[in-house]
C-alpha cells in the first residue's frame, strides 16, 4: 500500500484550502526570490544574459497591472469632472451667465496638496510602455472621453509607446493649415477662446474672471520688455517712436532697451496703444502642440518654477493670480508690429512644457522649498539683438496634456488724440467661448500704406 501522494487527497476537506493558500504562498516567495536574484544579476552583468532578459520581463509584469490601472482609474475620474463641469458652464451660458470670481474652501484645500508631486507621478505613469495589443483600445478610450479626432493623427496608434507620446502627438501634414494673409495674426494652439482684448489702464491688467485681473508685468515677468509709457507729456513721445519703430532694426532696439533699462512703476504706467492679449485654454482631448503665431524673433525665455494648480474655469473664478502663481514657461521677442510674448501656463498633470527651441529645459524638478518671491531662471538666445526665428506655423512648445497659452502682442495702431475713437486697425475675428485650432486668425489689419 503506497502513501507516497497522500496530501494530494482531501482526505480532510477542512485543511485543503489551508493547504493550497500556504502552497500559493510558497509558490509567491520563491517567484520573488527568483526575481531580486536575477534583477541582481542584471545589474551585475549589464542585461547581457538570459536570466536578465527574464528578470526584466518578470518586472514588467509587475509593474503594467498597476500603471495601468492607476491611468485608466485617472481617465474615468478626469472624463466624469470633465462631464460635470462641461454640463454647468453650458447651462450657465443658456441663461446667460457669467461666472465672477468667489474663492471657496477647495480651493484652499489645493494650497495643502503636493501637486507637483503628484504631477511628476503622473507624468512616471504616462511614460510607462504600453503592450502594442492595448495600444489602440487606451488611445481610443481617450479619445472617446475627452472627443480627440483619431483621424488627424500622424502614426498608427501602436506606434505610440506610451501615453505621453500620443498627448503630444504630431498630426497628418495637412490637418493645420496656416492662413497666409500676410496681414494676419493666426492662433498657436487647438483651444477655447476665454478672453481677449486690447491692453488699457495704469496697472495693465487681464480679466481672469469677472471680478478679479492679475498684472501683466507679473505674469511675464518683471525684467519683461513690456511696452508701457508713463502717463503724462511723455505719451505722445513714446507713441510717435513706436508707430516707426519698423524703420529701426530689431537688433538696435534690443540693445538699446537691455542698455538703458527705464524704472517705472506699475501704477502710473500705461501700456501703448495698439497692446493685445488672448487667453487660449486647451482641453485634455486637444492637440497639445504650440506653434508660432507669425514670423518673429525670440530673444529671450524665462522659466517660472511655480505650484501647479489647476487651470480649468472652476479654478480660475476660485483662485486668486492662477496664472501667475503656476508654473510656466514666457518667451518674449519681436515681430514686424513690434512685442510679442506667448506665455504656457503648466496646471494639475500637467508640469513638463516641452520647449522645442530649447529642448534641454527641465520643468517641476524637485525642490526642497519653493519660494513665491523666487525670480525665473532667464536665457537670452544667441546671436545677442537678434535671437531664434520662427516662421508662422513653426512648431515652439507642447504640454504634455492640456493648459493655457497667453499671448501678448503689439498690432498696428493708429494715432488718436481722443481715447474714445478707435486707436487701432486691428481687429479681432473671434467670440469669447469660441473653439479654434492653430492656424486660423485670431485677428487681422488693414496695410497701412492704404
């Protein structure tokens, strides 16, 4: 009589599955075992032998099941806000409503939260590699939630090995066509309209929301060349040289600003006339690519290393200086009409800016403490006077979801002794709440030779 298998038979019903756990349990230890035992041989011999290429397969099968849970538990959470605040703002607009600034208690909540920790793990998640099998199922789960257009994309979906790779995705040649009014001013990004206008005042102040603006100057910087003018007899001198300012070389009128830097106070100064802004806020489903809006000269970039809010409408009517207290990247130059500025706005997820002139830029790096009062960390680009040139179209930056573009500019203007007629003849050919995509003109002009 043989009892040589006799724990293979459930003899004793009650200790069977007593006896599969602990079988399971050993079975677990020793796949662990054999995991650090060949992740240590990996490390020793550089990946060259077998047992590494199965320790590293072994880690990815760790790794996969939880990153991608943890994203497609991210996508779900992110398509029903999306959802939410999509629903009030359409009823707000069918009545007529415009939301005014209110901070609230989540708000402040924000101020506790380690957002741009949480920003750097979400940027570790979006680059884990993907199996090619699931590629095509996630990227059109995205799509789907957040209404991207698969058709216009430049690859094949499988060929995206991340999630990264296809927020900042390239298009089909053709998808973006660039007006070519050489008169015209086209938009940088796919977005929404959220404001726009002409720059006014002692103060020169953009409309967050109703009931509450933040400063230019602060949001660009304050070594910015900012066009502005003191109130006064100096007025009409200022103006004169700016509308002949095309006569003068970009080189000389950069030199001469960085030379003999004027001190003014926020107060008593006015911007020109002729000073433009347009805040363009980009969905998570947008393409997330920036491209120049003309052909100009980028002189100088500054980094700001701040929070990481988010930028979406409810936080923009609950938080004060949002645009100003996130992290962002401000490149400042020239163009046939005189100032140009775009300004990418980071949020929430969204802390890497990409910038494609200067792709050895790092953004939320790692900090013991951040410091409101801290200055941005400034280059000016090389040959001095004359910077980078872009063309209209060319690609500058990318957020690796989506965000806000602020764009500031000078337009032709007219003289005008009376405030209360028309100072220019540039005009704006969009609505707030409007969709754009880049290429298309935000405004035109008249030659003024005509």
């Amino acid at each position: 009589m043989k009892f040589k298998n006799y724990h293979k038979l459930p003899i004793f019903p009650r200790y069977s599955r007593l006896n599969r756990l602990h079988n399971h349990r050993q079975s677990f230890i020793s796949s662990v075992r054999r995991f650090q035992t060949t992740s240590q041989a990996r490390a020793s011999i550089n990946g060259g032998s077998s047992s590494s290429s199965g320790s590293n397969c072994q880690g990815n099968y760790f790794l996969l099941p939880g990153a991608t849970v943890a994203t497609i538990f991210m996508l779900g959470a992110l398509h029903a806000r999306r959802l939410y605040d999509d629903k009030k703002v359409e009823e707000a607009r069918e009545k007529g409503i415009e939301f005014e600034f209110q901070p609230d208690v989540k708000a402040k909540f924000l101020n506790l939260l380690p957002l741009r920790s949480i920003s750097r793990c979400w940027g570790y998640l979006t680059s884990v590699e993907i199996p090619v099998w699931l590629r095509p199922y996630t990227y059109k789960a995205w799509a789907r939630a957040f209404h991207s257009n698969l058709e216009e994309v430049a690859l094949p979906l499988d060929e995206y090995t991340n999630l990264r790779e296809f927020f900042v995705r390239t298009l089909k040649e053709g998808s973006r066509p660039i007006d070519p009014d050489p008169h015209c001013l086209v938009s940088p990004v796919d977005g929404t309209i959220l404001r726009f206008g002409e720059l006014k005042g002692a103060g020169t102040k953009i409309e967050q929301v109703k009931g509450f603006s933040y400063s230019v100057s602060s949001l660009l910087g304050a070594s910015s060349f900012l066009p502005m003018v003191a109130e006064g007899d100096a007025h009409e001198e200022i103006l004169e040289r700016e509308n002949t300012h095309a006569e003068k070389s970009e080189k000389s009128w950069w030199r001469i600003s960085l030379a003999s830097p004027k001190v003014r106070e926020t107060v008593s100064a006015c911007p020109v006339k002729g000073l433009y802004y347009c805040v363009i806020y980009l969905k998570p489903g947008d393409y997330h690519r920036i491209h120049s809006p003309v052909d100009w000269s980028v002189l100088v970039r500054r980094h700001f290393s701040g929070r990481l809010f988010p930028v979406n409408e409810r936080a923009a009517r609950t938080i004060k200086n949002l645009y100003v207290e996130n992290e962002r990247v401000v490149i400042e130059g020239l163009w046939q009409e005189g100032f140009m500025a775009i300004a990418a706005i980071g949020a929430t997820n969204i802390g890497s800016i990409e910038l494609f002139i200067e792709p050895e830029l790092k953004t939320n790096l790692p900090r013991k403490k951040l410091l409101p009062s801290e200055p941005p960390e400034e280059r000016i680009y090389e040959p001095d006077g004359v910077g980078i040139m872009l063309k209209k179209g060319d690609e500058v930056a990318a957020f690796n979801m989506g965000s806000t573009v602020v764009l500031v500019f000078q337009a032709p203007a007219l003289k005008s002794h009376n405030d209360e007629e028309k100072s220019s003849d540039f005009g704006f050919s969009i609505q707030q709440g409007d969709r754009i995509q880049v290429g298309q003109a935000l405004g035109r002009w008249q030659d003024s030779q005509h």
